[in-house]
C-alpha cells in the first residue's frame, strides 16, 4: 500500500505526534472555512495556509506540494484581483471555484498529510492516550485503511479497462462508467467487510487493553506546532468578537 498508515513502514521526515496533527487538522479546518479577512486574521489565513504546504516539503512529498502549492495560490490570486474584473455568472462560478478551493483545500491537504504519515499503530495509542472511547477510534482505523485501499482497487480498474481499451477516447463513455462503478461498489463491500473481520483479529473490540511496541510523545516541534494552533484560535476569536 501506498500510505503509512496503511503500511505502518517507518516515516521519514519531520515527526510530529497524531495529536499535533489532528490539532493542526482542526485548526485549519476551522479557521479557515469560517474565518474572513481584517486584521490579524490577514496574516493568519495565509499563515496556516501555508502549514500543509511546509508539512508535505519536509516529509519530501514534492509532487503533492507543488500541485498543492499551484492550486491554491491560483485560487488566492483569483480571489484577490480576478473577481473583481469580471461580473454575471462568470463572476459567481469564479467565486464558487475559488472560494471551496481556497477554504477547504488546506485542511484537506492537512488531512492528507495526517493520513499518509501516521501508522495505525500511532493513531491508535494517541487515541488512547487522550482517553478517547473505542467507539471512535475502532470506525476511524478502519476508514483510515479503506480509502487507500479503494484507491489502489480503483486503479487496478483502470489499468484493466485501458488494457481492453474501455475509455472516453474510445467511445465507449456508458461502458466505461459501468465497468468502473459497478466493480467498485462491489470493492468497496468487500474490502469493508474484510477490514472490520481484520480489526476483529487484531482484537479491537476486545474487552481489554491492546499493547503496542509504538513510541509517541511530544518534542519540540509539537509544542511549536500547538503554540502557532493556539495563537491562530486566539486571533480567530479576536476576529469573531470584534465582528
């Protein structure tokens, strides 16, 4: 498989705890799919912006960043001085365009960083560690191990149905929605099903408390990662009582 937590293999680069990582998730999401312009908030926004562009760098994912790093300074951009150019239903689709791409596309690469650097075993000890309930963590391994295996199902149809030359190009645009939606509902089922029979044999839901050989903690760029995430809510809460 593709992602660490998917593999467990040992992650190479700047290693921050899950803990930090779902802050920092959080922080983004929130701050930036609600917060405006004004102030602090001008300095903060492209701040943590900028967070998941420099997490993906140091972990040496250059592709991801740069496709990131053109996505979202086109969408900044465009908002800054593309929207006032235009009017009509151009105007509106512009704003729509970039608006999604320009508050959610961090915290989704955020999201991503989290999944592709964390293992399974990691994930699992923070959780527990903050005393969260298995009834949180159990679903939320196993959707962390179904989407990349979905993904990697979904290109193993892809190369099956270039290899029987079922495309758009080749006119076949029904067939090829039929050969791949119906194989991957049928993926998805089963996959979903060998996960939780997966989490069961590695007793998940057992009633006593698993061990693991994992090793979290906090270092120092924990704490600096959380002190940015408390100074970011401190100025979002400014923002939000001085609006």
């Amino acid at each position: 498989m593709t992602t660490e937590l998917l593999r467990g293999d040992a992650y190479q680069g700047l290693r921050l705890d899950p803990r930090t990582k779902l802050l920092m998730v959080i922080t983004i999401g929130i701050i930036l799919s609600t917060g405006g312009y004004g102030g602090l908030m001008t300095y903060v926004r492209p701040a943590l912006a900028a967070m998941p562009l420099l997490l993906l760098l140091l972990s040496k994912r250059f592709g991801v960043a740069l496709f990131y790093a053109c996505a979202f300074s086109a969408a900044y951009l465009s908002e800054a001085f593309l929207l006032s150019q235009v009017g009509g239903l151009l105007n509106f689709l512009l704003l729509a365009t970039v608006g999604i791409l320009a508050r959610f596309m961090p915290s989704i690469m955020m999201g991503y960083f989290l999944v592709s650097t964390t293992t399974v075993s990691d994930f699992m000890a923070a959780m527990r560690n903050m005393r969260m309930t298995e009834k949180i963590t159990i679903p939320l391994s196993v959707m962390f191990r179904f989407f990349p295996t979905v993904r990697e199902e979904s290109a193993a149809i892809g190369d099956a149905m270039r290899m029987r030359g079922v495309s758009l190009a080749g006119g076949k645009p029904v067939k090829m929605l039929e050969y791949r939606f119906v194989p991957m509902m049928m993926c998805s089922l089963k996959i979903g099903e060998e996960l939780s029979a997966a989490a069961l044999t590695r007793g998940l839901g057992a009633p006593i408390t698993r061990t693991n050989i994992c090793k979290i903690g906090f270092h120092a760029q924990d704490y600096v990662g959380m002190v940015l995430c408390v100074i970011s809510f401190a100025v979002y809460i400014q923002w939000l009582t001085a609006t």
